[in-house]
C-alpha cells in the first residue's frame, strides 16, 4: 500500500465527507487561503453532495434527482477531489487509508484533518430488517422508493389475490421523525394521485402505516403541532401507531408490539441516525453514540485537551449546543447547524493553520422548523409562532431552496417547482435502473429467427 505524500510541499487540510458541511467548508477555506498556503483535499465515496432536506420531493417526484445533488468537482475549483472511501484514520502519525471503488486502496497524509463524514441509518436488530427494509439517506434510494412504490400500483393493478394485492399496497414507515414524516407524506401524496390512473384500484386499496416508538412525533416541534401533524395524517387515512415498536419484518410479515400482524411489500426505516462507522476504526476520541468529542470552537478534544489538528462538526461530531436548546447539551444533527458550523469550522482551521491562539466558538439559537407534508400542505414553527397548511409548506420551500448551496441548483430548484405547478408532476415509475442491462441481455439470449426456404423456380 503506496503512502502519498504531499508532493506539492505544502500543508495538507482534509476534509473527509463531501457534504453539506465538507462542501461549504472546503469553499470557505478556498476562498481564504492564500496563494501556495495550504492544499485542500476532499475525499467522498460519491462526487456529488446531496442536500438530505430534498430527499423527501426527489422522491415524490417534485425534483430531479441530479437538482438536489451538487458536483463537487465543479464546485471546488482548486482542491484535490477524491471519490473515495476513508476506510481508517490514524491521527497520531496524520495519515488516513483511502480505498476508491475499483482501485488499489493507498494512504493520504495530512497537516489538519476535518471530520465531516456525517451520519448514517441506525438499523436495530429487528429480525428481517436488514433484509428487506430501505431507509433514505441518499439520492438513490429516493429514486429508487419512487420506482418501487409506483411500481406496486402497476402490479397490483393486475392482481386477482386478494391477500397479494393488499400486501403490494401496504407500506409500512418506521420512525416519527422530521425525515419520516416527510417522507411519509410525500409519498402518501402522489400514490393517492397516482392511483386515480388505474380503474382496477381506489384510494380505498393503499394503506400507509406509520410506527413510532414514542408517545408523540417530531420531537423539533411543540406538542400542538405534533398532535395536529398525527390529526392531519389520520385524516388523510394514514394510520398512526405511538408507542409501538416493530417487533419482527422477517419475510416481509410485519409485527408490531401493540400485537397486529400484517404483511406489507414495502418497510422504510427511518427511525433515527448514528454518526459515520468510519470513525470506529480511529485513533481520534469518540463519545458513547461514537461521535468524534469536540469543543465549542470545533476543535476535537479528549481526555487529555484538544487534539492538535484535527476538526470535526456536523452529524458525526458531538456539538455542544451553548444556546442550551440541544438534546443533552448537544447540536441536533440537521441541515440548519451544517449550514452555519462550515463558516466557524473554515475560520477556525484557518487560524489553526496560521499559529493563531483565538478561536470562534460556535453558537445557535434556533429559527425553527419547518416541514413539506405533500403538495401544499406542510407544518412550521418560529419561536412562538406556528403556522399550518399552505403558509407553512411555503416557508419549507422557501428556507430550504433559499439553502441549498450553488446558484445554478437553486434555479433548478425552483424551476422544477414552478414546472411542476404549472404541468403536474410525473406519477410514473422507471423501470430495471438497477439492472439496465436487462433488455440487452434478454435479446442477445432470444432465439434467432428461422430461416424461409427460399421457392425453386
């Protein structure tokens, strides 16, 4: 295993994650670094950032795929870019293991590294959850529920068992979080308009279920929101389990804790994150969620003080939130801290890299929330004030198209929107993207045509 040195001698910043909080810190370091001060290095198993707010609409159909990722070559002029894996970190002699996809893995030495690898799904040993559950942590999973879901109405459609049918259009949503509930509704939202194409199906045959574990949902929001979103949802025939917990899915044959047994085609989790597995195999201290410890000012530090040179912020670090609105004394992992740990995070390193001794500490009071629940409908909360229906599900449009990083996707963004008002949005699935070569495949195994005898004058 080859060691890459920094040819260009010059430091080193890693930045190792390529999302919001990589992307947006490795431009501020770009801007602000002098002419030969330092190199910036991204590595990223995917060459592209995906806003994670968006990942609700990609799948309902209300944006592209390609609108809510941003490239980062083209958006990091002038750092290295890696599409790789960070598979090791070993701190004490500043080198990482880099494996890319289909290469030989080497080791990349650095001067500071920056942990922004953010967060993962936290599955939970429920039998037959690996098996056959999706969660929604990146832009080809959101394709990918789109498909599936509009593809169970076509399937259906044709089917003459009734216990097949009815578990083809039973999809279960495991989590009452912000991301499960918007999704949720999303997708209840255009399979409902979806089904008003087929005259073998009502509204009558889908069935959306949602299973939370706590006595209420989305825990960002006060209590009378939380119970007008359950009201909202029971209303649009959704049903809502509380306190429950999926207790089996083995075979696609769902259990819950409350003791109703169905079967059900489709189970998405979403039912919480837990910080990127990478940091496990590293020297770097991490807390009891296995999230990297730091101060304030981003600065990582163990039992024994800070640790010189390395960083970390966002999904895969522990905050402390000084504004003293954070679960445990901690930033919550969402995209509104991202948004503003970059610009300290990029400072600070700054500073770091220069011999200073003053560094920014990173404080947020939170604006609010918001959330999209389908088409003009939606939930928000600033302060005091709440907000319910179309005014809210305007405000979630306008933060996050207002958020997304890069001018050209925001037009994008809001083209697909506007588009989408005018025409309506595409209720219709792709089909074989994760076996393209299907088609090909099946002509070339076809039988050649027979031979016509030609008539004998």
């Amino acid at each position: 295993m080859a060691l890459i040195r920094n040819s260009k001698l010059r430091p080193r910043i890693l930045v190792v994650g390529g999302g919001y909080l990589g992307l947006v810190t490795a431009q501020n370091l770009l801007k602000n670094l002098g002419r030969g001060e330092a190199t910036v290095t991204v590595v990223d198993p995917n060459p592209y950032m995906t806003y994670l707010p968006f990942l609700p609409e990609v799948a309902a159909g209300s944006i592209e795929p390609r609108h809510a990722v941003v490239p980062l070559r083209r958006n990091l002029s002038g750092a290295e870019v890696i599409t790789a894996k960070v598979t090791s970190i070993n701190h004490g002699d500043k080198f990482v293991t880099v494996e890319p996809e289909n290469d030989e893995a080497f080791e990349l030495d650095y001067d500071h590294i920056i942990m922004a690898a953010g967060s993962v799904a936290r599955a939970l040993p429920i039998p037959g959850l690996k098996e056959n559950a999706i969660a929604l942590k990146r832009i080809e999973e959101a394709v990918a529920l789109r498909d599936h879901l509009l593809s169970r109405l076509a399937d259906a459609s044709l089917m003459e068992d009734d216990d097949e049918r009815r578990k083809a259009l039973t999809f279960v949503f495991v989590g009452g979080g912000f991301a499960g509930i918007e999704l949720l509704a999303e997708l209840e939202d255009v399979v409902r308009s979806a089904v008003a194409q087929y005259e073998t199906l009502t509204e009558a045959d889908v069935r959306f279920v949602l299973v939370e574990a706590l006595e209420r949902v989305m825990p960002e929001v006060g209590e009378a929101q939380a119970r007008w979103v359950v009201e909202h949802m029971r209303e649009r025939g959704i049903d809502v389990y509380l306190e429950t917990f999926l207790q089996d899915c083995t075979d696609k044959h769902v259990k819950l804790s409350s003791g109703e047994e169905f079967d059900a085609d489709t189970i998405v989790w979403s039912a919480g994150v837990k910080a990127n597995p990478i940091l496990v195999d590293s020297d770097l201290p991490l807390d009891e969620r296995g999230r990297v410890t730091v101060r304030a000012d981003l600065r990582v530090e163990g039992d024994n003080g800070v640790v010189e040179g390395a960083w970390a912020a966002g999904d895969n670090a522990a905050v402390p939130d000084l504004s003293g609105g954070g679960v445990g004394g901690y930033c919550v992992p969402n995209a509104q801290h991202a948004v503003r740990q970059a610009p300290v995070l990029a400072a600070n390193v700054l500073a770091g890299l220069r011999g200073e001794t003053e560094f920014k500490q990173y404080f947020h009071k939170t604006i609010g929330t918001v959330a999209g629940l389908g088409l003009y409908k939606g939930v928000s909360q600033m302060g005091d004030f709440e907000a319910r229906g179309v005014l809210a599900w305007l405000m979630h449009r306008a933060y996050h198209g207002y958020a997304i990083p890069t001018v050209d996707r925001k037009v994008k963004v809001f083209g697909n929107w506007i588009l989408n008002a005018i025409v309506g949005r595409d209720a219709m699935p792709l089909a074989d993207l994760d076996v393209p070569r299907k088609n090909f495949v099946e002509a070339a195994n076809s039988k050649p045509a027979p031979k016509k005898e030609t008539a004998k004058a």
